[in-house]
C-alpha cells in the first residue's frame, strides 16, 4: 500500500517531491481507528483525476497500469478499513487511509 502511494507521489513531481505521513486517532464503524494521511507536494490531481483515480486501469502515465490505487483500496478493503483522496486544500496530492485497530 504505502508502496504504491509513495511512488505516485514520486512520480506527480518533476524534482524533488517532499512526503509527508501523519497518524491520528480516529473512529471508524464506531470502533477505534487509525487515520494515516499521506500528502506529497506535487501538482495534486485535476477533476477527472480526482474522479478516476481508482478506478482500474485509469492512468496518466505513458508506462502505467493504472492498477496501483485500485490494488490498494482493494488491500486496505481487505484489512476492514477504506481509503480516499482528502480534501485539503492546497497543491498536492493527499491519501488518506482509515484503518481498524485492536481485534484481530
Ligand atoms: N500523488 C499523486 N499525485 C498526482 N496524481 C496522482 C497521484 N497518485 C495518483 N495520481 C493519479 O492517479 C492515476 C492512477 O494512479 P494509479 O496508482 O492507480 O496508477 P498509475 O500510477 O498511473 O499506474 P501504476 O500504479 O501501475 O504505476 C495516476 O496515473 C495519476 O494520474
Ligand atoms: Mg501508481
């Protein structure tokens, strides 16, 4: 997952790409959580971007399967939790992943 993640956010920026990961506590279903959200600051994605970045096989790149995001909502779905784009404001792109904590 952070795999995936972190090479889209190498791949969105010319030169250097900064990334940033912050975990937070959250709730999710009612039940304790973990937030991880992680931001890069690329040039973000555009509306239909946005709209598609999930979606299999959806890719802005030359060489790209378009699969990375879809496998990991598939992984994180897997391990019970979910994840989506975030809505902070400003360039760059965010990814933001809510994951079950305790029982296994
Ligand atoms: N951090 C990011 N910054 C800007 N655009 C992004 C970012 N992450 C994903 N995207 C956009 O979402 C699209 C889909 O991403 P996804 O990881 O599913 O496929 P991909 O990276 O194009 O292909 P692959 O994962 O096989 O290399 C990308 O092509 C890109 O347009
Ligand atoms: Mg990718």
């Amino acid at each position: 997952v952070f795999r995936n993640l972190f090479e889209n956010s190498l791949a969105a920026a010319a030169g250097a790409v900064r990334i940033d990961v912050r975990c937070a506590e959250a709730t999710l279903h009612g039940q304790p959580a973990l937030r991880v959200a992680v931001r890069d600051d690329g040039p973000g994605l555009t509306p239909e971007q946005r709209r598609r970045a999930f979606e299999p096989f959806y890719t802005t790149k030359a060489k790209g399967t378009g699969l990375g995001l879809a496998i990991v909502r598939r992984l994180v779905e897997a391990h019970g939790g979910r994840i989506d784009l975030g809505d902070a404001e400003g360039p760059g792109a965010e990814l933001v992943l809510v994951l079950p904590r305790g029982q296994a």
